[in-house]
C-alpha cells in the first residue's frame, strides 16, 4: 500500500504526471460529451424515445443495483474529473509562470496553434458552460421552466 500511495505521490508531484492526469480526465469528458449527445439525439425520433433513454438511465444496472446508483456513480466520476483536471491546470499554469518570472521583452512564437495559445480561455469558457448547463437543466434554477415560462 506504501508503494502505490508513493506512486501515486510521484505522478501528482511531476508535470508529465499532471500533464497525464488533465488527458484522462480530458478522455472521460470526450467520451462523456460523445455519449450525451448520442443521448440528446434521440429527441428527433420522438418523445417516447427520449423518455424511454431518460428511463434508462436512471434504472440501468438494475436489479443487481439500485434505481439511479449508477447514475450517482458516473456523476461523481464526472464531478473528480473536471475538479482533478481544474486543479492539474491551475498547478501547471502557475508552475509555468513561476518558471520564467520575467517576462520575455519580445515573444516570437515559434509554433504554436491558436487553440493551443488560448487553451486556458477556453477552458474557463467551458466551465462556465459547463456550471451554467447544469443549473440550468439539471437544477432548473436558471433559465425557462415547462412550456417556455419563465422561472420566478
């Protein structure tokens, strides 16, 4: 147990570690992105379609599991995903700034992509997006209620 803790240690504590920890977290949100939208789709074949997926998801892995535990499950997975990911960034980010405290007079890029030079911005975009959708549809706190009314 000592040996994994101190591996484990060792992977948190170096930048290919955290680098490799903001990938799998990266891979879980792609796939989870993938297999929402393939879920969202089924609203073109009709509501009873879209109502039986909804149904699923709160009953799949039933009887050996209880109703919606393995929805809890993937929520929770996705919640340490994008905290781990946040937190992996935030560290790089300052570890990237510290290591060069003074500014270059002159910046030439020497290759680099627009997406790779604006990673970060996007990245608080999609959070943003991210907290927003999630009180929006799951919370229903923002937004518009059942039949386009406004919530009060």
């Amino acid at each position: 147990m000592t040996t994994v803790m101190t591996g484990v240690r060792t992977v948190y504590r170096s930048s290919i570690g955290k680098k490799a920890i903001m990938a799998i977290t990266g891979l879980i949100y792609v796939l989870f992105v993938i297999g929402h939208m393939a879920g969202n789709l089924k609203i073109f074949l009709g509501q009873e379609v879209l109502n039986q997926y909804a149904g699923f998801l709160r009953t799949v892995g039933e009887p050996l599991f209880p109703q919606t535990f393995l929805l809890w499950i993937a929520r929770i997975v996705l919640i340490v995903a994008i905290v781990l990911h946040v937190v992996m960034a935030y560290q790089l980010t300052r570890a990237d700034w510290a290591a060069r405290p003074v500014k270059y007079n002159t910046k030439h890029v020497v290759q680099a992509s627009l997406a790779s030079m604006t990673m970060r911005w996007g990245g608080i975009a999609l959070l943003l997006f991210i907290i927003f959708h999630l009180l929006h549809f799951t919370f229903g706190v923002v937004g518009y209620g059942p039949a386009g009314a406004a919530n009060a």
